[in-house]
C-alpha cells in the first residue's frame, strides 16, 4: 500500500527533461513571469505538491528552464573538431599552449608542414565557433526575456550547460587555444552574444531622438548614413534638423557606412524577418572581429 501512495506521489513521467521542456511551452506562450509552480504543476496534470518530489522550488525550476534553452544550442560543429584530436585535455608538465601532443587534427588538402598548420587549425577553430555562435545568438533571441537569468544563473546543476562548455573548451584545446586564454575567449563570446541577442529584439526606433532632446549633430549624422545603408537614413531616424557642417563632424561617414554593407554576404537576407532590421549589419561586424581575434590568438601560440 505505501509503495502505490509514493507512486501516486511520484508520477514516473515526471523526469527533468520532462519538466523542463513543460516549463518552456509556458515561457513560449505566455511570457517568463507566468511560470509558477501551481502553472506548471497544472500543466503536467499533478498536484503542486507532487512536483516538489522532483524539484526544490522555483530556483531550481530555473535552473531546469535555464538547461533546457541552452540545450538547443547546436555545438556539432565544434565537437566534431574536438573528435579530430586526442579530446582529454592532457599537456605536457609545464605546456600551456596549443594541442595535446601526438593530436591528430588532420590538415587541409596540401598542407604538408608545421608552417601552415597553425593557420589551418585557426580557420577550422573559426568556422566551428562561428556556427555554434550563430545557433547560440538565435536561442537567445527567441528567448530574449531570459536572458538576465542565463547571464547570471549558475550553472550547477545544469548539465547540459556544462556539457557544452565541454564541448566548447575541448574544441578550442583543439584549435590551438591555450589553457589560460580559453575562458576570456567563451565569456566574451557570450558578452556579446547575450548583447547581440537582446539588440535583435530591440525597437528599431531605439536611437531616435525626442522632442526637447540634447541636440547630437555627430551621432545624428552617422546614424543617418548607417540606417540610410538600410532603408534610406533620415526618415528611420526621426530627425529633422538639418545636418550640421560636414567639415566638423567625421569624415566621410556615409561611406564608412555603407562599407558595412559588405560586411553581410546577402543584407537583405541577414534582415529579413528580423524585429530590429539594424541589428543585422553589427552583429556581422561584431562577431566577424571576435574570429579574427581567435585566429590571431591561435597563429600567436604557435609562432
């Protein structure tokens, strides 16, 4: 008779996973502030009592849900790099910096000596970083209302965020990272992924100027060049002063901005659906310098 009461009391469906993913359909459909336990108790059809067989509370909901989103992150790209390599993490006593000896991250087609091979695990390492970093942003993005607890909740007791950080560090132990630099290279990753996302979901009016504002003729000017690379600059801004006197502000901002354009392979496709259409070109620019900063770190340990 007990066994079947703590049965009742401890639905076998009722696992993290479960949990969790039934806490994010309530998060998708109605927003972050109508998760509560009695919702959530509701929506698996158990008692709110019964839940707490499974969790502690609302903190470690969080927790689940914080899991859970991250877990759509994809990080294929990167644990196929870390698979080309022995994956341990080992170093020689006193070595920080580059692979694991005796690795076995095949070259690219002709790349016959050490020379080259820096360079061409600095490119594999870009390639993979800017796949997981394009998934990580779009995650973020649709979840833009989390993100504050994301970027400040622990990750104990989320395996699925330590599995990809694992997957993360081991591949950059790959590419030709050195220990100590790998994690100011994900914190800053996610510093400007976490911006990038909430940027996405920003109003396209954010930089426009109020009634009665402080007049700003330099950031009017170029914000006029910029959104005009979009869809014709004044008229986004708001403004309708006149612009100040070309020779004291910077020059030749129109076209500065309109270099950005090539920043985007296909601008109007990098646009397109998106809530803040200015977000697009930036994030380009932006995540464009991180993998160049990546390279460079990669061809500095090993020269």
């Amino acid at each position: 008779m007990s066994a079947r009461k703590r049965r009742r009391g401890r639905p076998p469906g009722l696992t993290r996973k479960v949990i969790g993913a039934a806490a994010m359909e309530i998060v998708e459909a109605d927003g972050a502030s109508a998760l509560t336990m009695v919702r959530l108790a509701e929506k698996l059809g158990v008692a709110p009592s019964a839940l707490y067989n499974h969790i502690s509370g609302k903190d470690q909901l969080l927790v689940f849900v914080q899991d859970e989103v991250l877990s759509r992150v994809d990080t294929s790209a990167l644990a196929e790099l870390a698979r080309t390599v022995r994956a341990d993490g080992a170093r020689p006593a006193g070595r920080d910096r580059g692979l694991p000896e005796n690795h076995g991250l095949s070259r690219a087609a002709g790349d016959t000596g050490s020379a080259d091979a820096p360079r061409s695990r600095g490119k594999q390492l870009r390639a993979a970083l800017e796949h997981w970093a394009r998934s990580y942003r779009t995650v973020l993005a649709e979840q833009h209302e989390l993100i504050p607890l994301i970027a400040t909740l622990p990750v104990a007791g989320s395996p699925n965020i330590r599995n990809m950080y694992e997957v993360v560090a081991r591949a950059m132990l790959a590419g030709g990272i050195p220990d100590h630099d790998v994690v100011p290279v994900i914190v800053a990753f996610e510093n400007f992924l976490f911006g990038a996302a909430m940027d996405y979901n920003a109003p396209p009016t954010i930089f426009t100027a109020g009634p009665g504002d402080v007049v700003t003729p330099a950031f009017a000017r170029v914000l006029d060049a910029y959104t005009g690379v979009i869809d014709g600059g004044a008229a986004a801004t708001g403004r309708s002063e006149a612009p100040a006197d070309p020779g004291e502000l910077i020059d030749d901002s129109s076209a500065a901005a309109a270099g950005l354009a090539g920043q985007v392979e296909d601008l109007e496709s990098a646009i397109e659906g998106a809530r803040n259409p200015y977000a697009a070109v930036p994030v380009e620019w932006g995540l464009g310098r991180l993998l160049d900063g990546v390279e460079q770190i990669v061809e500095d340990a090993e020269g």
